[in-house]
C-alpha cells in the first residue's frame, strides 16, 4: 500500500457531511485506532471502540455523523454517515493503485500453443504456458509462470496469479480469481489394492469452476474419477485448502484456510467451514451449515446447523463437553468419594 | 473427458457377454446409476445399487451378467463379467486421451546446463530448468515449468506435471508420477536455540524415492539432516502432505490429504493414514497400521493397529468415548443426584 | 549429500583431541550409531547412547574426551570437545558443496522489468520475473523460476528458492531464506455478506519479512487488509504453513509444520507452535508461549504458558484429562453400580 493524500484530496473523495480540526498531515497508511501514529487515516468502525478516539494518534479520523469529541491540534474528524463504508471506497481506491489494469497482449516469452485461442484483451504475461486448443476469455489476466493445459476454457475478466496451473479440459467461468500457486485439476487420489499394491484408478473427470469464484494461495482441487469436480458460484476458498476429487460445492460457500474435503462429499449453498476442518467423503452438508474450526466431520449435517468438535457435534453441546470435560480430574475424585461413603454406610448398616 | 463413443465402439471395446436393448445415443460422459442423464454410460458395480438400474436415464448400462430387467426404450444393456472391471477398462482407454503420451524431445525455452544428460526419449517441456550435472532417465516427462535441481537423479518413465521442483541431489526412481506443484528436498527444519537466536543445523542430506510412488499436487518432501528422507517403492501420497527430514516411508502405503509426518519417524510396509493425521518425530509406525483421519500420535504404534483420536487410541475405545464423551453432561448430574442422595441417606440413618 | 573424506583430510578439518584406531576407508556418508555402515562417519552427540558405540560399523566415531572403548579393526575415534560441535562443522562445510555459492549475474533467460534495480553482486537465475520498480539486494539470489511483484524491496543476501512468488510491494529484509513454492503476499480472506454474496473486503496491505527469517516450502503469508502482516527477525517457519492477513509475528518464532494462524492475531517473541496447531483470530500469545502441536485456540495465551489440546488447556491438565478420558467407560460402570447399590440400600433400609 503506498499511497499519500492530503486532507482536501480525501475530503474531495470521500464527501464528508462534515469536518471538526484540521491537519497539514498527508495521509501515507491507515491503520485502527490504536495502532495508528501520525500520518495515519483510522476509523470507528463499532461503537464499543469509541474510547479509542481521544487517544489516537492518527492525523486524520473517519467518525459517524453525530459523534461527540474535539479533535487534538493537527487532527481532523472527518464525519460520515458509515465510517466503514466510507474507508472501503477509500481502500477500494487504493486497491486500483496496487493492481493496476495490465495492459492486453500477450508477453513475447511466453509459450503458446498456435491451436490456443486468447482472446485479444486478454493479458498473458512472462513465461506463461498455454497448450493445445485452450481458450482464454476477454479481458482475463495471467499474471506470469502461469500453466494452462490442454483444452481448459477460461472465461471472461479471471484473474490468474503467478504460478497458477489448470491441468487438461478443466473449466474456469467468469470473473475467477486464483491466488499464487493454486493446482486446480490434479489427479483424484483413488487406487485400488490388487495383490499387495495399489493400482490406480484413472481419474479422467475435471474440473468446473464457476463464476466469482476464488481460489487461496497454494489450495488444491481435483479432477474427478469422471465426471466433475464443481465450486459453485461465489464460494470462497482460502490458502492451503484441499478439494478431493468429485466433490460438489455449492453456490457462495466460504472454506476457510487448510480445510480438507474428501472424495465425492457434496456441500449445498452457503455452507461455511472454518480452518483446518476436515470432512469424510461420500456425505452431504446441508445448505448453512457451518463447521466450526478445527473439527472433523465424517457424516451428513442438516441444513443450518452448527456444528464443532471431533468429531462434531452441535455448537451447545460441545461448548458444554469441553466445560466439563476440564471437570473429569474432579468427577473421578467425586466417584471416589461416593464409592467410600457407600463403603461406610454398609458398614455402618452391617453393624 | 472429452469422450464420443457409439455403442458399436463400446461393444468392440468391452466385449459384453450378451446385450439387451439398443441405443442410438453416442456416449458423451460417464456417470452414477442416479446421475447419469441421456448420453451417459453407467455401472452396477455394487450390487446394493441394483434398484437404480430401473431408474437409471443413462443410455448404456454396464451390467453383471445374469441381472435381471428390461432397458427402457433407447437404453442399451451390456451384460459383462465384472461391470467395475469393463469401466476400468473404458477408463483406461480415456485416461490415454486425457494425457496423450508427449513427443520426445526437449522445448527450446528450457534452460538446460550443458553437463546435464537428458534421455533421447525423454520429453522437456516449456520453461523447465535443468541444472548441472542432473540426470533424466528415458522415457520421462517433464511437462511444464519443472525445476530439477544440480546433481538430481531421475529414473525411467516419471511424469512430473507443471511447477514440480526438486532440488540437488535427490534421487528419483522409476515411473514415479507427481502431481503439480510438488516440492521434494526442502531443507528440513532443524535449529539449535544458542544465545536467544535459533542457529541452522545444516540439511546436508536428500531425498530418495523409490519407484512407482505418486505424490499429491503441493506436497512437499523434506531433504535429510544427513543421510536421507525415504519413500519407498509403491506408496501413494495424496495432496499437501508433509513429510519432515530423515522420514522413512516403507512400501505401498498410503498418505491421504494434508497428513503430516515430523522428522525420523519411521513407516512401515502398508501403512495407512487418514487425512490431517499428524505423526510426532522419532516413532515407528508397524506394518500394515491404520491411523484415521485427524488422528495425532507421538509414540510408536505396533503392526496392524487401527487407532483414532488425539492422542490416538485403539479405533474401538476411541469410538466408545466418543459415544460416552456425549454422555458427560447427563454423567455429571447422576454424580450430582448420587451426592444428594447420599446426604439424604445420612441424614436418614442420622436420624 | 556427495562426500568423501580420508580420515587424514577429516582430522585435518576436525582437530581432534587425540585419536585412537585407524581406518583406510573413505568417509562417504554420515548417519547415526545403530545405522552407520562402514564408510559412514558417525558421532555420539547425547551420553545415552554411548552402548550403540562399541556396536557401530562407521568407519569413523567422533567421541568425547575422555569415552573409554576399543575401536574395531579398521575403525578410527577422533576424541573432541563436543562431538556434536565437531560435527556441525563439518555439516557445514559439507553445505557450501551443496549449495556452492551461486556467480553474480541475470540469466539471459529473466524477464526484468527495465524499472527495477537489481544489486550488480546479485544473481536472478533463469526464467525469473521481476515486475517494475522492484529492488533486489547485494548478495540476494533468486534461483529460477522466482516471481518478484512490483514495488517489492528485497534486502541483502537473501535466498529464494525454485517457484517463490513474492507480489506487489512486499519488503523482505536481509539474509531472509525462502524455500521453494513459499508465497508471500497472497490476499487476505476478507470478504463482507452483502445481499447473499460475499462482497471481496480489498486487501491493500503487504508482507513484511524481516531479517533472518526462514520460511519453508509452499507455505503462504498473507498481505494485510491494510497496514501490513509482519514476521519478526530470526522467526523460522517449517512447510505449507498458513499466516493470514494482519497477523503480527515476533522475533525468533518457531511455527512448525502445517501450522495456521487466523486474522490478526499476534505472536510475541520466542512464541512455538507445535505442528499443525490453529490459532483463532484476534488473539495475542504471550512471548514464549509453547502450544503443543494439533492444539487449537482461540483465546489469548499468557506469556511463558504451555498449552494442548483442543481447545488448548495447560499441557499438564490435558495430559491428565487425556489418561482420565480413557477411564470413561469404567466411570460409567462405576455410576452405574454406585446407582443400583443406593437402590439396593433404600429398598434395605425401607425393609
């Protein structure tokens, strides 16, 4: 993020409804507010962090129509009716800055097979590979040491960063975002154990991804034993994730980073899995669920539930198990102790 | 799967003991008895799903010979010894097309050193590097943007897909198949902790793996501290897996998805373990022993074990606590009564 | 690891208190006691093992001053202060042969953006990207395949390894050793629900590694939503580790494999993370908190804490809650017959 406005620029870009102070400062970062030093934009972004405010250091502050507070000598109060609303127009900004629009062409160095087709405002950059009779859509990006295989489609406006590979005949629609690294279409991990080996199974599928998708650094998605692999329109999946072969995920589900997907399992729309979850294959997670992090997962899951553990459980009942399962060193003294009352009473009778 | 098939062509292919019905349908894709749509060709391959043969709306079905029913109109029935078998078979034949065997040769954008020695019935594809003294056996593959590290070794018939790096000195065998993205030779990570830094122990080793292993898309295989990090012949290692330094993997086992194996710890023969299972250093692993998915262990585990867990148990005590470990919060209220009880009781003999 | 020594070139290297034995063999390898071959040299670095020495068949042993014990036939003892010392030099030296020292230089084969500055003692290896206005230090060397985004500043003797990809205005500092497929600067997870889709949060922030920092193969840092994701000085990451956006790293960190650490959550100095362990979002771990591996937490840690489990309790704790645990069956019975004997004593004392 580099960047420098003055106050008036940022006033200009962000319409504020009104100012309070004043400040020569150019803004070069944003930061919250108590980690913000001068030089630096914040924002109230939830009221319960209001007492920040007359600490802060930043030179100027993002603050919603109404709030109460003088600014410091060199500070300005920018008031807006949402402060976080205001800052994603002002991030957005920026955001055009540091991914500037690459210019369309295709880089001399890299390597193309005369059968692919690339669309002409399509940008391919240094020492990208794209092999027979592959297709690049309009105005899709491969930033550099990009691999396309044989046969892949890529639709409009996707944008691939560098070391992406997409192996033969996968299908990636519109709009896709993947992050460094991403393998999509490895093979499906299926052997068969015939006289003390494993032979494999050909894994002839692909893979489909849909429109708005993106994919995290270094995630893994495979092609199907047949048929297809599918991510559904608008899910989001983070760095290091693995999607096993013929899974199925539906439309605008979020995998948070390192979840592992086993094979054929099937997620509905909007499922969303925290990091580091782990589901068994051959199940179906009904349409919001959630998974908790960390928890492991072996059979199906009713749409809307919440679910944590390993393996999981709902939300309450594992919030619950783990408070009481600290109390076991006390439960067993507590067992003891009525094991030796008991003892006493017969005695006690028997005499 | 770019597939067209008519059912001439599948009949001379498969050689079905007897046929019933008839299609004109060309065969466009393969899919479950429940999935499949018109176009498709389908399989009974376990007899539980006989009921959705009736259902099936493929065009061709595989069948056992002997099943009993009558093809729908245009719905072709092959009846075959062992229907898994005739797929396979179909499968095998597709998989040929899916990866058409590459012309030999080495691509004029690879960066070879001259004291390298490439196979003549090798294949270098664009944008590999290959570096001094290294040595590519025949037959093998390099396919895109593949790193081969000073002094490396590599057998006969490998395919190594796009972005797969080795680095100096490892030693692969024959027809060993890795998947995009695989890192094998990483340092291992080994530090002393001297006067509050953490110094580097030298990772002086490599890495060796033995023939017909295939691993996963991203995995990475760490070199030695000396000596070698071993994978042995016919192991099969799935996507993102890590295996530390001076790991011994014996033969034909099996590494799911995002394992992770500390260093010097030992497997044997068939070993098998589940996704996300974490192994601690310095431990063997008997022969044949199962560890399920998301299970941790750090001690060593006798031949033929099947544990689950963190800290692993045996497969069946762990799934009783499980089912007990529901049961915590009714235990601690029976406790509760059991105390109350006994007051009353005392109070009772008291009185 | 290609070496061979003569015993005379070793005592030369090594200084040797005393010596006692001899050996004509070549020194081509290093291992440990019970597996050293003749030809290895092999060391006893730790008192406990000091029965496997008179067992081994290395060539050559280094000894403490001082060990009593015979060499065989044709086996030689070097006597040194600190064999373990002893033989961190020589791994050392074996290391320089490893990685020899790479000539300053571009490969024709780069692809440099005219704009950036690369150090004339620099060496860009081949099929390298180096985007615009980069600046790559004295000493760095990127070794192939290496994408290095616009604006990035990389310091002083660093080394990248195959396929690292580094994006736009990420700064590494010096003598920073990344190994290969490591990515620095993917975006961070952030993403808004805005009318059933998830509304991308820009992630304008960078990465910023400082010195003497490892980071191990395929593992991903993410960029900050703003201001910057940091990994402190001497911090050494193990492989496909996961740190994602704004987290604070500290100084002389260890996270070993597999490790994932969610949104800003901060590491203090000397903080250890056991493999695969997860950390929850927005939380701080006390300088030199230890979290057993597989742990997962979501709360702040209190510095110099040891930690395990899931959710992590203190080390002690969970050990005993794991040895109670598997006493759960029995503490079932145990109510169980606590409850029948309270009605057997009832119906007694209604009798």
């Amino acid at each position: 993020m580099k960047l420098s406005y003055t106050a008036e620029e940022l006033i200009a870009m962000l319409q504020p409804a009104s100012t309070r102070g004043s400040t020569e400062d150019r803004v070069t970062g944003i930061a919250a507010l108590s980690a913000a030093e001068r030089g630096d934009l914040s924002f109230l972004g939830n009221a319960r962090y209001k007492l920040q405010v007359a600490e802060s250091r930043a030179s100027i502050l993002l603050l919603p129509v109404g709030f109460e507070g003088e600014p410091k000598v060199g500070q300005l109060y920018l008031f807006v009716a949402n402060p976080s609303a205001s800052l994603a127009t002002l991030c957005g900004r920026i955001e055009q800055q540091l991914w500037p629009k690459a210019a369309p062409g295709i880089h001399p160095s890299a390597v193309i097979d005369p059968s692919a087709t690339v669309a002409p405002s399509a940008t391919i950059g240094p020492l990208c590979v794209i092999e027979a009779n592959a297709r690049i859509g309009p105005g899709s990006h491969l930033q550099a040491q990009v691999f396309i295989g044989r046969e892949v489609t890529v639709g409009a406006d996707c944008w691939f960063q560098p070391g992406v590979r997409i192996t033969a005949e996968c299908e990636i629609q519109d709009r896709v975002r993947l992050q460094p690294g991403v393998v999509i279409g490895s093979d499906g991990f299926g052997y068969e154990f015939v006289q003390g080996r494993h032979v494999k199974v050909p894994q002839i599928g692909r893979v489909v991804v849909e429109t708005d998708v993106e994919i995290g650094a270094n995630s893994t998605i495979d092609r199907a034993r047949f048929s297809q692999t599918r991510i559904g329109q608008g899910t989001k999946i983070d760095n290091l994730v693995q999607v096993a072969h013929n899974v199925t995920i539906g439309k605008h589900c979020i995998l948070c980073a390192q979840v592992g997907i086993s094979g054929s399992t099937t997620l509905e729309d909007y499922v969303v899995l925290g990091g580091q979850a782990g589901l068994g294959g051959h199940i179906t997670i009904g349409r919001g669920a959630k998974i908790d992090g960390g928890s492991s997962l072996t059979s199906d899951l009713e749409a809307g539930s919440f679910v944590k553990g390993s393996p999981a459980l709902s939300y309450q009942l594992e919030q619950r198990i783990n408070v009481l399962r600290k109390r076991l060193p006390e439960l067993f003294k507590r067992v003891d102790a009525l094991e030796a009352h008991l003892v006493d009473l017969k005695k006690t009778s028997a005499d």
